[in-house]
C-alpha cells in the first residue's frame, strides 16, 4: 500500500517546539514502517499558516495526485497540521470518503481513523474544532499585539514605501523622509487633484521620475500611493481576507507628506469617478463618464467636428453619442448637441427645486453606520453559536455549512452599505449649494474652459440619465454626488 506524508510549518516558534520540518519527517517515516506501508511522496509547505488549504501548493498537489489515485494513504503528525479551518477539514474528509483512502495520524499514538464510522467522524469534527478555536485566538492575539503597536507609534512594515525610509533611532525602527521621493508624493497627488487620471499621471511619472528602487510607474502603482493613509502620517493594517472598512488605522509617530485635506479630497474623487467609470476620457467633453443612455444605459462619449465660417474662421463643435450606438449599433438613441445637453441640465436644476434631496448628512450616515456595525457584530456571534453547536452535536455538517453560506451573502449585503456610508463622510455638498452654484455659472459657462468645465460637472454629478420620447429630449434621473 503506498503512502503520501504531508507535513507543514508556519512559523520559527514551530521549530523551536519541535514541530519542525525534520521531526515531523522523522515521526511519520517511523509510523510509515510500522504500517507496513510504500513511500509514494512527502508532500509540504515550508513557513506557510494553517489558516486554510486553498492557498498552500503541497496539500494541492496532494488533492490532485489522491484524485488521480497515485496513492492509498494520507499519514500526518497532527490533525493542525493538515488544517486549522474547520471547513477545510470537513472537505478533505469528505474527498477521503469518496476516494476510500486511508488516513492516519501519528499523534494518536499511530491508531487509523475510520472516517466512515461516528466515532471516527466525531473525534474529527471536535479536533477541527479545537483546532479552529486555537486559530482564531491565534490571529486575535496577533492583531491584537499589532493594534497595541500601532497605537504605541511602532513601525509594524518591514519595508518603507516610497517617500520614506526606515532608520533605527535609539533601538527602534522609525519612518523617515526620503525628500526625493516626498517630492513625487506630492507630485502625484497635485496631478490627481488638477483633474488628471491614474494612466496619465503614470506616463507623466515615467517621463521625469522613478519609483522606489528605480521601479516603473504604472495605473496600479498610482492608486496605490493615492490610497496609502502612511502619507498622511497615520499607521495602518489590513489583514488580506478582511473588507477595506475595517482597515485598522492609528496616529504613527513618523512626518506626514500628504495633508489629511487633500487625502480626502483625492478619496472623494476617486469615489466619485468610480476607478475609471468616471475617468476624465478627454479634458474636451465636460460630460464625458457622466450622461447615460435612458435606452441601454451605457455612457454618452464626447465627439467633435469642426465647420469652416464666412470670415475663414473655424469654430468647434461637440456632440455626445450612446457608446452601443456608436460601437456595435446595438442601440436606437440618437446623439445630442453639447449645448442642447448644457441647458437640459440647467433647466432641470431649475423645475425641480422641491423635486431634488438632499444628501443625508454625516450625523445621519454615521448613525447608519452604528447600526450596520450592531448587525455585523451580531453575525460574528452567531457564526460562532453555530460553531458550539456543531460541536455539541445540535447541529449537522452540512447544516452548519449552508448557514454559513447564507449569513456570507447577507453579510455582502451589509457590508456594501457599511462601506457605502463612508462616502457621506468625505461630501458635504447639497443639492441646494449645487443649485446656487449653477445659476451663478449658467450666465458665463461658455466662457469657461472645457477643462474647467470638466472639474465643476464632475464635482457635483454622479450620474444625468437622458432620453428623446416624442422628437423632445429630457432626463430621466440626475444624481448628484
């Protein structure tokens, strides 16, 4: 009968407790003569956590060569080894049902688990059990020690991002700055707050400047420094799985670069752009990224045509058409005259004062924000009841894993408001200060650059939905932002 070892370490404290590479090699080489049993393979993964099987190569090539039926055991020192997520456990013994394979753990004092008997199936679950329980207090004391840091000023980053380097003052590690790079801190963010976009800014970068260690500037790259809370002096962590709200963030004892002002103002951008749905398409078309089709919903695009006038001169005009009608035909809409579309949206700002609402205010969005954290934490709650009673045997495996599945799309849900809160914090503009600040423009407007143009339009719409019924335009929604 031929055999696969798996043996696993994540971290150097392992080592020292002697969980290392070697001895677990040792042990199950021992347990594999005992059983009478042929090597197939070791299979491993060297320094990488417990947490989940999904990400780790050696228990994946593992489930494939079992799958492809090269061996007919699976031999572990502990059960952790394997995995401390009990869902991860679940599934892996399920496959090793299915397979009818062996599965034998040395530190049972080298007794085979039936996994098809009740027994063998209870011992399992409450392992997997224990074993999660351990994870879970693993990762909170982790966070935990690095909340505690941050809050303390500490360094937790190994490496400076652009803009600072680290130096050891008085035994400690701090975040200083790097003037060169500060410079192109600052550059980025002055370009991005003058209306640039992210791949323009990136190809501006190119042509004077490099990253960090002569690294090459790119979209990705860009956002990244426009989104980094380090610039403005702060600490932050993120563990990989958790949403971007949750994102732990605390005062750092290092120099800002970036002015919590303007950071915000730049988040208030991007937001509203929509990492590209808005972007600014051409500095030509003020409503570019923001008119949508009232047929087929795609965005209107800019075009220009020049006409030649009696004294010689030229003079331009600009036009919007639907994206489907334009690319694949695929829509009936019409295209309109910029200047048809400039006084639709005047007089709509006009006939609906009492139609228009203003946003909620922050107070407001705050307060709905407490009430999504009550329901996020009263799902973490329940998550961990239904863990008890898996354990206690209230409740089957399979019933435990389809309400988990259900309370991840509910929680998808209330995350997205959650998130979507955030917005009302950084906008404080109301429709009543967008209506003044139209009819003070309408009357000089074309004397205005397009560029300028631009900027204004895209600071106080998100969205001018609009439509010809009966040869007469109009718009059908207008959100502002």
């Amino acid at each position: 009968m031929k055999a696969a070892l798996y043996i696993r370490v994540s971290t150097d404290r392992q080592n020292e407790e002697g969980f290392s590479m070697e001895a677990q090699h040792d042990v199950l080489m021992e347990l594999l003569e005992k059983k009478g049993m042929e090597l197939y393979r070791v299979y491993s993964d060297p320094g990488i956590s417990g947490r989940t099987i999904k990400k780790r190569p050696g228990i994946q090539r593992l489930i494939a060569d079992m799958k492809a039926g090269k061996f007919d055991a699976v031999l572990v020192h502990k059960l952790d080894r394997l995995s401390r997520n009990l869902g991860d456990l679940y599934e892996f013994i399920a496959l090793i049902n299915k397979l009818n394979k062996r599965f034998v753990v040395a530190s049972l004092g080298s007794e085979e688990i039936d996994t098809q008997s009740p027994m063998g199936k209870a011992f399992l679950y409450f392992n997997g059990i224990f074993a999660e329980i351990y994870s879970d207090n693993l990762r909170e004391e982790t966070l935990k020690g690095l909340t505690k840091k941050m809050e303390n000023g500490g360094l937790h980053m190994s490496k400076a991002p652009l803009g600072y380097d680290i130096e050891v003052i008085d035994g400690e590690r701090k975040l200083i700055i790097n003037e060169y790079e500060a410079k192109l801190i600052k550059e980025v963010c002055r370009l991005y707050l003058a209306g640039k976009g992210v791949v323009s800014i990136a190809k501006h970068m190119n042509g004077h400047s490099r990253g960090k260690e002569g690294g090459v500037w790119d979209s990705k790259y860009v956002r990244i420094v426009l989104q980094n809370h380090t610039y403005t002096g702060h600490n932050h962590f993120k563990p990989v799985l958790w949403e971007e709200s949750k994102r732990i963030i605390k005062p750092g004892e290092h120099e800002a670069i970036i002015s919590m002002e303007d950071f915000l103002k730049v988040r208030k951008m991007m937001a509203r752009r929509g990492e590209g749905h808005m972007a600014r398409h051409s500095y030509e078309y003020p409503y570019g990224g923001i008119v949508k089709c009232g047929l087929c919903g795609a965005t209107y695009i800019g075009n220009a045509s020049k006409q030649k006038l009696a004294d010689g001169t030229e003079r331009v005009y600009r036009s919007y058409r639907c994206r489907n009608q334009y690319s694949n035909k695929t829509c009936d809409a019409p295209g309109i005259s910029e200047l048809h579309l400039q006084q639709l949206i005047f007089e709509k700002l006009q006939i609906t004062n009492k139609k228009l609402q203003d946003k909620k205010t922050s107070a407001q969005a705050k307060s709905d924000q407490r009430l999504l954290q009550k329901e996020i934490e009263v799902s973490n709650r329940r998550r961990k009841n239904w863990m008890l009673a898996l354990g206690d045997g209230k409740l089957s495996p399979d019933d435990y894993a389809n309400l988990i599945d259900e309370e991840e799309d509910r929680m998808k849900t209330i995350t997205a408001q959650y998130e979507e809160k955030e917005d009302y914090y950084i906008n404080e503009l109301s429709t009543e200060e967008i209506k003044d600040m139209m009819a003070n423009l309408k009357d000089n407007w074309v004397l205005i650059e397009a560029e300028t143009q631009k900027l204004l339009v895209q600071s106080m719409f998100r969205q001018v939905v609009i439509k010809k019924e009966s040869d007469k335009w109009g718009i059908l929604q207008m959100r502002t932002v």
